[in-house]
C-alpha cells in the first residue's frame, strides 16, 4: 500500500491497518518457522507498509501541533 492511500485514512483505520499488517507479519513468520512459507518476499513488503504506515501516523500527530505553535 502507498503513503498516499495511508493519509486518506484516519487514525482508527490506520490503527485498524497496523493490527492487520502486525497479524500478517506474525502469521508469515510461523510460516517460515513451519516450513509451509511460499512467498519469501512478502517480509519485507509488510515490514516496509508497516513502517510507511507508521510514518504516516506521526505526520498526523504532529500536523495538529505544529499548527498551534504557529498562531
């Protein structure tokens, strides 16, 4: 998912997303502990929506902040 698709969201949806990315990351990780993994690649592309995601999140809760400081 891109950055952009991730600043559409509000902070409950982006919450929601992390538990999700979080749950498919342990659940790649059992996989490889089990032998069963298919797609070996799918690593690093949640942990990097993990970490756009993560990102996005602290650009939001600072945009606020910083707004009032300017006035």
């Amino acid at each position: 998912m891109k950055a952009g698709e991730f600043r559409s969201k509000n902070a409950a949806e982006l919450q929601e997303e992390l538990i999700k990315l979080r749950r498919e990351q342990f659940n790649l990780r059992m996989q490889r502990a089990s032998g069963q993994l298919a797609k070996p690649d799918q690593f690093r592309k949640v942990r990097k929506d993990i970490a756009r995601l993560k990102t996005v999140m602290g650009e939001q809760r600072r945009v606020p902040s910083q707004s009032k400081d300017d006035s």
